[in-house]
C-alpha cells in the first residue's frame, strides 16, 4: 500500500517552483529541491546552504526521495497546463530575470568603485617611491660630495698626525708654495687631482644638479598647465583651427639678417626663451640664427630690429640656443663647425654702454673633429652661473658651466661605442636630454642619474636629423634624412605613437616644431611647411609655401634645405591669439615669418 501511494506522490522543487522532479532531495533544513539545481547552487555560492545560509551543506547531508516504482512518470500538476497559469510563469521568470540583472549592475558598480580606489592607491604608492628614490639618490649625492671632500682632508690630517718631528716640517714646507702661488682649490694632493677630475667628468655635480632639479619643479607645474589647456571640445578645435589658418596664411615677410656680401644659407634657428626665474619679463620676442657667415644672429621679431650680431666662429655656425635671464641681458650659445662652442652676454637694451661680451667658448673632442650637433642653454641658467648641454657628433652628452668668469666643461657622458649623434633636442622640464643617431636610433638620457633611460628605434636605420618635444612632455617628433616618415612617439611609454607621412609637395623633412601649447606640429621640408594637429596627424590646417626652385641662367638646382623652424606667440587661448613661425633655408638669405605684421 505505502509502495502505491508513493509512486503516485509528485513533489515541488523550493528553488525553482516546479514539478514534478525526478531526482527529488531533502535538505537538513527540510526543504525539498533538485539535486541537480542544488548542487548547481552549492558550487556558486561556496557550500552555502540557500535556504539557511548559517550552516554549510554537501551532497553527503542529503536524503534522496525516490519513488519504489520509477517506470511510472509523475503526472503533471494541473496548474501548469492552463494558458494563463503559463503567462503567469514566465512573468515570474522575467521578473526574476529583471532582479538578477539589477543585483548584476550593483555589483559591477561596487567592482568599479572599489578597482577605481586601488588605481588610486598605487597612483599614489608609486609616486611615495619616486620621491623616496629621489631622496635616496640625493643623500647618495651628498654622502659621495662628503666623502670626495671631507674623507680626503681627514686622510691628509692622519698622514700628517702619524708624520712626527721633521716630517711634518718637511710637508709644510713642501705645502708653502702652493698656498702662495695656487686658488684654495688646489690644495688638494696633486697625485689625487686628475683622478678626481676625471671622476668628476662621468657625472653632473651636485649643487649644478640641486639647481637643475629646483627649476625642474617649476617647469612641471607649468607644464602640467599646458597640459590642461590642451584638452578641448570639438568646437573649440573648430574655432583654433580656423583661427590658426587665418593667422598664418594672411601672408609671408621676409627679413635679410645677414649681410648681403654673406653667403647664402640658414642652417639653424632657434626661439629665445625667458627664463622660468625671471617674473615676467619684457614683452618682446627673439629668435637667434646661424648660417654660413660664421655668424649667429639675435633679431627682435617685435620691434623688427637686429639686437646683435655674434662673430668669432671658425666655420658655418650650426646650432644655436637663447635664454633671456635678466631683464637686461640675455644669454647666447653657439655651435660651429670648427668644433667649439661658444656662450654669448647679449644686452637686450639698445644704445646702452653693455656690449656683447664673448662668456668662454670649448672644444669638444679634444680636436678630434667633433662637431655640435645641438647647443641648449639650460632653463636654469642666470647671468652669474649658466649650464650650457650640447650634444657631440661622437655620440657623447657635455655638460658646460659658466661660473666666477670661467667657461669649462663640467660632465662628459658618452654612448656606447660606435654610436654617433646627429640630432639633440631637451626635454621642456630641463631633465631629460634625446638624441638621434645616424642609424635611426632615439636614447633619451635622464640628466639626474646621468644614464640612458630608454632606446627607440625606427626611420629604417637612416640617421635622424631634427628632434622636438612637446611643451606638455607628452610626443617627441623625429625625422630622418631618409625617405622614412616622421615618427611620433609616447614618451610615457616609451614606443611609437604615430607615423606621418608627409605629402608629397613638401620634400624631405629637415625641421619640426611643437606650438607653444602643444596642440598643433610643424614640418618643413624642401618645398613647404606644413601644420597638422596633435593627435589628428594627418589632418593639415595650414600649408605654407615657403621655397621654390632656384633658377640661374639655364641651370636649375633644387629647392633649399630647411635650416629650421619655431613658433613664436602665447598660444591661441592667450595674448589675442598671436601665432607666429619662422623659418630659415639652407641656401637663401631670408628668414620667412608668417603671422607676423
């Protein structure tokens, strides 16, 4: 009779609301389910039991309710053949449905909410180990400036203590002299000097370094300020793109600077720029050109006049660089192609009793034929102490100090060998220095460890010939004096961001710059200059014929190599939108400006 009764006995699942089961369960909690859909909800939610979740459930704790007759199939319940009592199922379904997808959503909310804090936390974990490291490499300075001074004068002083009587006589006699004919600073042992010197030639020192990092603090924030700026909507891209087009293209003015018995050719041209520890400063603006003549040019773009001209070079003048420091006296440095570098005092005021004074000028290479191939008056300089980087056709990075009215060379780092520089440019924070090599490669040298941070490599192995960074520290542009494109690359990350490949009215690209804002980037080659935008790269909002082919009698030569290129102005969102470029060419007399009245 039980054997009857139980085969006709049908059974509701407590999870899932239907009927009938076939493999019908008893929790210890007394609720029957599917062992199949219990055991699916187990391995969710950890062994949890769903109906009491205080206590853990397995498969051991539970009773099988099976029927003594299993050949019988349990009849279906009534209420699960009507139309409306199905319309009424999948409505519960889909509520459930709707639920499960509402707690799915809080979750995710709660996930990002919680990843959005630990990115937050490393953020900052990873900037307390950048200052600690800092702090680490500058107490390692300072223990290594220690030792090189204060561990030598104790050495000396416990030879002298362990030297009695008549040595010690015999020392002070010895030391005599050099107190009267040598500076304090020679002092030192003679045998110890040249080692010290040389030790001191792999490496930037200290209060040079302590200076370079202060003015580094200064130029990050504003940099991070020009990084703000240079977010903008689609309107405003619209607004500064037309904007840019009708400054620029409202016409070109030549200006002659040198003389017009010189040969012909521009083969540098550099923006002055005001120091970051000058508050304001004038208003007037500067550019600084160097070319065939062996001289280098100052020219005042505001008021259209020549503030000096610098001779003294013993061939072409080749790279050129300008810091206003004072409001009266900016400073000069020149590159030639006899090898020597040269720091410049020029007065800024006309007709005062200053002169243009000659600072110091190097040699680099010791006259091995070493070249300059960038000259970079650092942003820290002032008029009583000025850092002067360059970088040498033998692939090595000198570091030069004007201080107490003597010029010398203070740091030499050099590449591995066989590597040869045809390129430098510096990094607007003053701490990073890159430069390009005649096969194609990119090191960028952190000034502060004084060591390759990173190599790219790119342009097919041709030799790169211009480098600029963009005034938000972000996009370092290379080109090649090959046919490879200008390459773009993410200095973050340290790879390549973009690739431009040039049109083909434009030529060879010899010179790019960033605008002051870093929003928009310049290329010139033989034939034109062309401005495209950051990030849009191959979007061109300004074409600037600038060259054209030189005719003499019934000869035809090409077109003139661009010498260089600059931006001028504060920016679009500043000084009512004044944009300016210039640009010099190898072969003609002229610097061309657009945008200037």
């Amino acid at each position: 009779m039980a054997s009857n009764s139980n085969a006709s006995q049908t059974f509701t699942c407590a999870l899932t609301g239907l009927t009938p089961l076939t493999d019908a369960v008893v929790t210890p909690s007394g609720y029957i389910c599917s062992r199949k859909l219990l055991l699916t909800k187990l391995s969710e939610n950890g062994g949890m039991d769903p109906f009491d979740t205080s206590r853990t459930l397995d498969e051991s704790t539970l009773v099988d309710l099976t029927s003594s007759n299993s050949a019988v199939a349990p009849p279906r319940p009534p209420t699960a053949t009507s139309l409306p009592s199905l319309l009424t199922q999948i409505s519960t379904e889909f509520d459930t449905v709707l639920l499960e997808l509402y707690d799915t959503r809080k979750s995710l909310e709660e996930t990002r909410r919680e990843l959005s804090s630990a990115l937050y936390q490393n953020d900052a974990a990873v900037r307390v180990v950048a200052r600690l490291v800092r702090e680490r490499d500058e107490a390692r300075g300072a223990l290594e400036e220690f030792l090189a001074k204060g561990g030598v004068a104790a050495s000396a002083a416990a030879s002298a203590a362990t030297d009695g009587g008549e040595g010690a006589k015999r020392s002070e006699k010895r030391a005599a002299p050099v107190e009267e004919d040598a500076p304090p600073s020679s002092k030192k042992p003679r045998s110890n000097n040249d080692a010290a010197v040389a030790e001191d030639l792999s490496k930037i020192p200290q209060d040079t370094l302590n200076t370079m990092t202060s003015t580094w603090e200064i130029l990050s924030k504003n940099r991070r300020t020009i990084a703000k700026k240079s977010k903008r909507s689609k309107e405003q891209i619209a607004k500064q793109d037309k904007l840019l087009a009708e400054k620029l293209n409202g016409g070109e003015k030549k200006v002659n600077l040198g003389k017009s018995t010189a040969k012909a050719g521009v083969l540098c041209v550099a923006k002055i720029s005001t120091s970051c520890h000058l508050n304001g400063g004038g208003g007037d603006e500067y550019i600084v050109s160097g070319g065939h003549d062996k001289q280098a040019i100052v020219y005042n773009v505001t008021s259209g006049q020549i503030v000096a001209t610098l001779s003294g070079a013993g061939g072409d003048v080749t790279a050129v660089s300008g810091m206003v420091v004072t409001d009266k006296v900016m400073l000069i440095g020149t590159g030639s192609s006899d090898g020597l570098v040269r720091l410049y005092s020029v007065p800024i005021a006309s007709g005062g009793d200053d002169e243009v004074q000659l600072l110091g000028s190097e040699q680099l290479g010791k006259g091995e034929g070493v070249v300059p191939v960038s000259v970079v008056v650092h942003f820290s300089s002032t008029a009583e102490s000025a850092t002067v980087i360059v970088g040498g056709s033998d692939g090595s990075v000198n570091v030069f100090k004007f201080s107490e009215s003597r010029f010398k060379l203070i740091t030499y780092l050099k590449s591995e060998d066989g590597i040869n520089f045809s390129s430098g440019c510096i990094h607007p924070d003053g701490l990073i220095y890159a430069a390009g090599t005649t096969t194609g490669k990119l090191l960028i040298y952190d000034l502060k460890t004084q060591a390759v941070a990173g190599t790219l490599e790119g342009h097919d192995g041709s030799p790169i010939n211009c480098i600029s960074v963009s005034e938000n520290g972000y996009h370092v542009a290379t080109s090649s004096s090959g046919d490879s494109p200008i390459h773009i690359w993410d200095l973050r990350k340290l790879k390549l961001s973009a690739i431009i490949t040039p049109p083909s009215d434009v030529g060879t690209v010899t010179s790019l710059a960033f605008d002051p804002m870093g929003l928009y980037l310049a290329y010139s080659g033989e034939e034109s200059t062309k401005v495209c935008v950051v990030k849009d790269w191959d979007r061109v909002v300004s074409s600037l014929s600038k060259t054209k082919t030189v005719t003499t009698g019934n000869n035809s030569q090409a077109a003139p190599t661009c010498g260089g290129v600059v931006w001028g102005g504060k920016g679009l969102e500043e000084d009512g939108g004044k944009v300016w470029i210039a640009a010099g060419c190898d072969g003609e007399k002229p610097i061309r400006f657009w945008g200037v009245e």
